[in-house]
C-alpha cells in the first residue's frame, strides 16, 4: 500500500487521488473501487445519501482504517500507513466534532495542538479567533452548543495551518449567520491555496461551496465533475401550455435541438413539456411559442444539485452525458488571495495572513 | 514528546476523577483512624499498636496499596478508556500522532499522578496516625527514624510498582474495549473475581494438604493481583492470604513477575490502538 497512484498522470495538480480504494466490513462492502480525484485549491463537494461510504473514505485518507485495497495519494504523496507525517499537513473533522468536555475550548485545542505537527504558539488563538470563538474560549466545552462545538471542531482542524482541509458534515448544528460565516471562511481558505472537501449531504449547501462534485453511491463514485457541468446536464425547462396544443408546441420547441418530454396525454400532468436545456434559455423557450401563438401559462426552471444527486442515487434514469474528464483548471495553480479575511466569524485563519 | 505529556497531565490535572479517587481513599482512611482512636481511647482494643511507628506504615499500606490499588485500577480505566468514549483517539490519530507513542506517554502522565496521589495519601495516613494516637494519648515513635524511614521507603518504592502493575492492568483492558466504563467494570470484576478464586483455591489447597501446605509456592499465587499482593507481602504487609498460609513467593521474583505484568499491561494498551481500526 504505499506505491503511487497507476496513471494518475495529473497527480501534481490534485491533492488527493485515489484509485481502486476497496474497504470491506467483514462481508460488507462500503467502498468498491473508488476512484477519487480532488483538485488543489478548490472546494470539493463529496456527496452520497447516508451509509454510501462517504464517511469512510475520509476515515481512509486520515489513517484512521487500512483499505482492503486501491491506492491513495494526498498532496502528491503516495499513502502509506507507517507515515503518520503526511498528516501533518491534513486537516480533518470527521463524524460528530469531539472534546474533552471537561476542559475549557481553549484547553482543548491546547491539548490537540500538543500531538501531531508542532503548531506554534498563538495559533490556538487564531484557531478562536477564525471560528469566532474568542469570547467563549474559557468556558468548558460541555456548556457549549452544538453550533459551538462544530465550530470549535473546524478551529481544531485548522491548528496545523493545513493545505488540505477534510469536513465531515461541516455545517451540521450552524445557525444561518454561522453557515455563511463558514462558507466565508472555507471559500478564504481555497483563495489562499488550500484544498477543502466537503463531506455532505446538505444539498443547497454544497451547491454554494464546491467547484467540484463527487457523488458516491453504494461505495462506487458515480459522477464527479464540475459542479457547472454536472448542473447543466440535469438542467431543465417546463412550460405548461394547453394540452391541446401540446402536438403544435412539440414540433415549434423542436427548433430548439434539444430533447422533449411531454407529460402523457390524459394525466394529471398533461400540458406540461420538459425541455432539457440550461436554465437560461427558458427566455428562449417562452419566447418560441409565444412568436408562434402559443402562451405558456407557467415555466419552471430547474438546474439544481438535488435533481442530479436524486437521479444519481435513487434509481431514478441517469443523467444524459458521459462521464466528466477532469474541470478546467484542474492543471493550473490555486488561485492567488484577493479578497481580505471573511467578515463572518472574525479574524482570519490560522497562518493565512498575508 | 515533553509537549505531549505535558497536555496529558493537564488533561488529569482538571478532571474531577483524580480528586475524587483521592478523596475517596483519604476519607476512608481518616474514617478507619478515627474508629481507631475511638475504639483505642475506650481501652477495648490494640489499636494504638498500630500507631506506632514502624508498625504504623504496615497499617497505611493496607489503605494506600490495598484500597488504593483497587481505585487505581478503576482510575486508570477511566482515563485509559476516555479517549475512546469520547472520540478523542480518532482526532489524535487524524493530526497524525503516534497511535503507540500517545497511549504509552498518557501511561506515563498516569504513573506520575499514581506517585503524587500515592506521596499524598502516604503523608495523610502518617498526619492521621499522629491524629489518632493524640486522641488516645499513645507515643507514636518518629516517624523518620533510622530503620523506620528506612521501612517507609522500602514500602512505597515497591507498593508503587504494584500500584502502576494494577492501575496497568485497568488501563490496557480500558484501551482494548475501547470505553471507560467497560474498562472500570472489567478491571474491578477482575480484582475481585481473581482474590475470591484465589481464596478458595488457598483453601482447597490447604484441605488437600491437612492443612499444612505443599511447601511449594502454587501457581496461582502468580496471577496478576496475588503476584502484587506477594510483593507487599514480601515488605512487610500481611495482606496476602496466600503467602501468609503458603510458601510465599520470593520477593525478587515477585517483583520481577509483577513487573513483567506491568510491561504486559502497557502492551497491550500500545498494540491494541496501533492495530485499532478507528470507527468512532
């Protein structure tokens, strides 16, 4: 298990690749083959419904379980069980966040900043500091919410100063000021060079994050991608226009090159039309049948994320397409700093000062 | 690794279980010594005898080396078992610490706090007696005299071994199971399931033998807690059913034994987490 990854030629670029990763629990398979790719410097949407394996691939990546087979390589190293180092340079909150609820947030981050990489001092401040969690520091972690102690859980993760960050359900317990507050921070932390993949299943969530999706089911990665690609692929329009008209305005939206999905005649939903092109051309959809006489009399768009986990995962058609190569830009460098320090939480992350 | 240790003993520093344990054992104890000075001062015993001194530290020893063995096993149970319970180890691995190094340096944050726990309640029992023997008027000797002190080193030197062989013993079953309270349970079902069989199989050995014994040390008398017991003995503390009606076994090898437990129970706790896959 410590040779490197078989044609994973764009190796450099990403910052884990795994190929063929297989884990049994006696005779359960929870990963089957998973071949991962997950660029450096982007958000990295990992998604699956509950038990498909998500879980346990990041225990895998943190050496927290030996794969019964397939390679893995993190930030260009290949995997091996002996080399705990290679840690040293991760970031992870995995599962529910954990403490020692005896001890002050403050203590305990004294206490994880004590195994691992030597972290300087200060950083456990910082570490507050960034998750805004500066004024509840001394308070003992066992009066905290659980939004507090996710939050305390990504400061912890974020002592190494690491270049790629694991988040096991990262927004789980959040308020609505601290989702954004996250998204701030993470989306920071990407613009300074860092990996984040996300482990979720908050859909809308991830759909604002991640540049990158991959979606696993049943221990097999079944789509991955940009997250625009995957989006236009399931991208749809409907427009409902008189059942009786529905031939007419089948061969006018032919125009359009795109497949049509008429309701069936005779059902609660006749009159509907799903056209399968991008959301932004429903003007064009409205547009084509009112020029031919036709009014629509309502237009539903729809591209989101929840369509394309839902197809991908329920058994329902897959979406229409090959796989996806790897996005663009997957080759290039993390993009350089341009904005300042998220707003949200408070000052900036650990070691991420300019 | 100083940075390591350093977080573990603040981690026992500022938990509640360390002081309770203590507590425990010094109200115990203080209970006992006044029950002495009580049953002393009515002249209806020979409590004062054991006020005195070198003979006091034997009295001591059952408290801090008997009572105090069983609370080290619960003790180190808990703290063994805790990171588990409470997910700690799946962070600590995840910063990439050593799975072994970890658990053998929170051994070491233990054995430090068993010797400060052990020095403390070692002085209490020595302020008790002095407590005691002023309540009915008995002379106690110096405490810190030529052979005395003498005896007292001897007797914490090798009661602390056996304390750090028990508290081991609970610390690596912790670590096996993986929790803390199924360690303190198993650890204590332990102890006291091992000295009930013990017993009764001094007795059978006694019946078998007219009641004189073989002459020969048997072997249970080298199971984990009576091979403890057996080291106490051989310093002077008659706590040891076996070795008081059996032939005793030496104390050297005794101690060797008791060590080679300690060493078995650090083991343990070491591989267990290295080969450990980590769900929770």
């Amino acid at each position: 298990m410590t040779a490197g990854v078989p044609g994973a030629g764009h190796a450099e670029s990403m910052a884990i690749v795994t190929r063929g990763l297989t884990k049994r629990y006696g005779s359960r398979i929870a990963l089957s083959g998973l071949d991962l790719n997950v660029p450096r410097g982007q958000v990295y949407g990992f998604l699956g419904p509950n038990g498909s394996g998500k879980t346990t691939t990041l225990r895998l990546l943190v050496g927290l379980m030996r794969p019964n087979a397939g390679t893995i390589e993190v930030l260009g190293q290949p995997y091996s069980w002996r080399d705990r180092r290679r840690m040293f340079r991760i970031g992870s909150l995995i599962e529910a966040p954990s403490f020692y609820p005896y001890l002050s947030g403050r203590d305990n981050l004294a206490v994880f900043a004590a195994t691992g990489a030597p972290t300087p001092r200060g950083r456990v401040d910082e570490s507050l500091d960034a998750v805004g969690l500066t004024d509840r520091s001394g308070d003992k972690v066992k009066t905290y919410s659980l939004g507090m102690k996710q939050r305390l859980g990504i400061a912890s993760a974020l002592l190494s100063n690491p270049e790629l960050l694991l988040l096991d359900e990262p927004a789980n317990g959040l308020d609505p000021a601290g989702i954004v507050a996250m998204r701030e921070l993470l989306r920071y932390l990407t613009e300074t060079g860092r990996t984040v993949l996300i482990s979720s299943h908050i859909l809308p969530e991830v759909q604002q994050l991640a540049d990158v999706i991959g979606i696993i089911d049943r221990g097999r990665l079944v789509r991955e991608g940009p997250l625009d690609a995957l989006l236009s692929e399931t991208a749809r329009v409907r427009v409902w226009v008189p059942p009786a008209d529905v031939p007419r305005a089948l061969s006018i939206l032919a125009a359009m090159n795109a497949p049509l999905e008429p309701a069936p005649p005779g059902t609660p939903h006749a009159g509907w039309i799903t056209v399968r092109v991008p959301a932004d051309r429903s003007v064009e959809v409205n547009r084509l049948l009112a020029q031919n006489g036709i009014y629509a009399s309502a237009l539903d768009v729809s591209s989101d994320l929840e369509s394309v986990f839902l197809s991908l995962t329920m058994g329902a058609p897959a979406a229409t397409g090959q796989p996806l190569g790897p996005p663009p830009g997957w080759g290039e460098a993390p993009p350089t700093p341009t904005t300042g320090p998220p707003p949200g939480w408070g000052g900036p992350p650990p070691g991420t000062n300019p | 690794m100083i940075r390591l240790l350093s977080a573990e003993l603040l981690k026992l520093r500022r938990r509640w279980a360390t002081y309770i344990v203590l507590g425990v054992l010094i109200s115990l104890m203080a209970l006992v010594y006044l029950l002495v000075g009580a049953v002393g001062g009515a002249g209806r015993g020979n409590g004062a005898s054991v006020l005195r001194f070198p003979a006091a530290y034997t009295f001591i020893d059952q408290f801090v080396f008997g009572l105090g063995g069983l609370l080290a096993i619960a003790y180190a149970a808990a703290v063994g078992g805790a990171d588990w319970t409470w997910g700690i180890v799946r962070v600590v691995v995840a910063r990439g610490e050593s799975r072994s190094g970890y658990i053998l340096v929170k051994a070491l944050a233990l054995a430090i706090v068993l010797l400060i726990g052990v020095l403390i309640a070692y002085l209490v029992g020595i302020a008790l007696t002095f407590g005691a023997a002023a309540l009915i008027g008995v002379k106690t000797g110096n405490p810190f005299a030529g052979s005395a002190f003498d005896a007292l080193v001897r007797q914490i030197a090798y009661g602390y071994v056996v304390i750090l062989e028990r508290a081991a013993i609970g610390f690596g079953v912790a670590v096996l199971l993986k929790s803390q309270l199924a360690g303190i349970v198993s650890g204590i079902v332990l102890y006291i399931g091992e000295a009930i069989l013990t017993g009764l199989l001094v007795v059978l050995t006694l019946r078998a033998s007219d009641g004189l014994g073989t002459g020969e040390t048997q072997w249970f008398q080298f199971l984990p807690f009576s091979i403890g017991n057996s080291v106490l003995s051989g310093t002077g503390n008659p706590n040891d059913i076996a070795s008081a009606v059996l032939q005793p076994v030496p104390l050297g090898l005794a101690l060797a034994v008791t060590v080679g437990y300690l060493v078995a129970g650090l083991a343990v706790a070491a591989i267990s987490v290295e080969r450990a896959e980590i769900s929770s």
